[in-house]
C-alpha cells in the first residue's frame, strides 16, 4: 500500500511539473478547479457535501449514515419532509437539505445506482447522480461542492469504472457552468484516492 501510494504522488508531481495547480491532485477546467482529497467527507468546510444515499432518504450506512451521525436530526427531519411530498428519490436525482451541525451549509442527497455487472445503465446512472447534484448546487449559486465516491461501497460499483465516470462529469459540468468554482472528491481510502487521480490525470 505504501509502495501504490508513493508512486502516485510521484508520478502526479512528475508528469506535472512546473504546474502546481495541475498536480496529480488537482486539475484546472479554466478558472475552476477539481481537487482530490483523502479523508473524511463530514469534515468538510464547502458550500454543500454530497450524501450518497439511498431511495428512502431514511439514512443508512457508510457515507450516508456518518453524515446523519455528523449532521444531527434535522437533516433527516428535512429528508422526511421532501420524502411526503415527492416519495422516493430515483437513483440518478438528487435533493437537497440544510446542513444541520455540519460545517457544510448544505448537503445534497443524491442516489447511485446499485452495480448489476453493467447490464441496467448504471453507468448513465452513476454519471446523472454525479451532474444532478451539480446543477442542483448551481441552481442555489453555491461555489464549492464535495462529493464522495458514489455507489462504491454498499452498492459495488467497481472503482476502476466509477471513478473515471465521476471526474469527467465533473469535468464536462464545469466547462459549462458559471457558479460552481471548484468541485472536490474527498476520498476515504488510499484505493479510492489513486484510483480517482489516475481518472484525472486521464482526462
Ligand atoms: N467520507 C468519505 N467517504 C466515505 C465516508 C466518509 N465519512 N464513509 C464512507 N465513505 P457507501 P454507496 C466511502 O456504501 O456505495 C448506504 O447505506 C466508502 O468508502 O457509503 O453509494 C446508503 O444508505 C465508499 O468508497 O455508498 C445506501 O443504502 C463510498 O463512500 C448505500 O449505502 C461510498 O460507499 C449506498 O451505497
């Protein structure tokens, strides 16, 4: 692990030099930016988390349960109040509620779809709840946005796949947004995080 992890950070300065806003970590999309982050996605001081939920909205586990954790009540209060008027959330749309006692202001509960060895859309899928919730943070003029690595855990969206999908949704959305100015991935594990930058160091 330590071996995988140092040749990413090589190979990102390296192939980089001279240019330290497109490190391996980083890319520029004019004068926006995706950054790549490893951590934990609840600490995050952005305009809005994204929370990769489940069609309930009712909370779960992983990523989705340690934001209610962090957030408090009122995030779910809030996701039971959208839940009686529209019913369940389809994967690939997404919703957004306050951000409770989270540092986020917001956070948009989006749903990925569930991995079915590619044979139901999910690629689509995964790349709609990706550009759903950012055109929902448009819509509320928000500037930083992060996201974790939707459907990868519980829903076993193979990271290889799901990764390059990510960051070129990403990508394509903020050549042609104005309101959004950076958009990061905060990733949990070493895996998920060299696996994100080959993505973008691929784009
Ligand atoms: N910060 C950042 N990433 C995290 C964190 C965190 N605090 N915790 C987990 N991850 P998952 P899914 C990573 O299972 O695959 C829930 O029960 C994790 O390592 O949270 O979309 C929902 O209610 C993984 O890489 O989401 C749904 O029922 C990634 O987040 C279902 O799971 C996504 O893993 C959704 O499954």
């Amino acid at each position: 692990m330590a071996s995988s992890s140092e040749k990413a950070e090589t190979s990102g300065s390296s192939e980089n030099a001279g240019n330290s806003e497109n490190s391996g970590n980083s890319k520029k999309v004019g004068n926006k930016i995706i950054r790549l982050v490893r951590g934990d996605i609840t600490r995050e001081e952005v305009d809005a988390i994204v929370n990769a939920a489940n069609s309930t909205l009712m909370g779960g586990g992983g990523v989705d349960g340690a934001i209610h954790r962090a957030g408090g009540p009122q995030i779910l209060e809030e996701c039971k109040q959208i839940r009686a008027i529209q019913g369940p959330l389809p994967p690939g749309q997404a919703v957004i509620t306050g951000g409770g006692k989270l540092k986020a202001q917001y956070v948009i509960h989006t749903v990925g779809p569930i991995w079915r060895n590619g044979s139901s859309n999910e690629e689509e899928t995964l790349a709609s709840a990706y550009r759903e919730s950012l055109i929902l943070a448009a819509q509320y003029e928000l500037r930083t946005v992060s996201f974790p690595s939707i459907s990868t855990g519980a829903y076993g969206f193979p990271l290889d796949k799901a990764a390059p999908i990510a960051v070129s949704t990403a990508h394509s959305f903020l050549q042609q947004d104005n309101s959004v100015e950076e958009v990061r991935f905060v990733l949990f594990d070493t895996f998920a995080f060299n696996e994100f930058q080959d993505a973008l160091n691929a784009l």
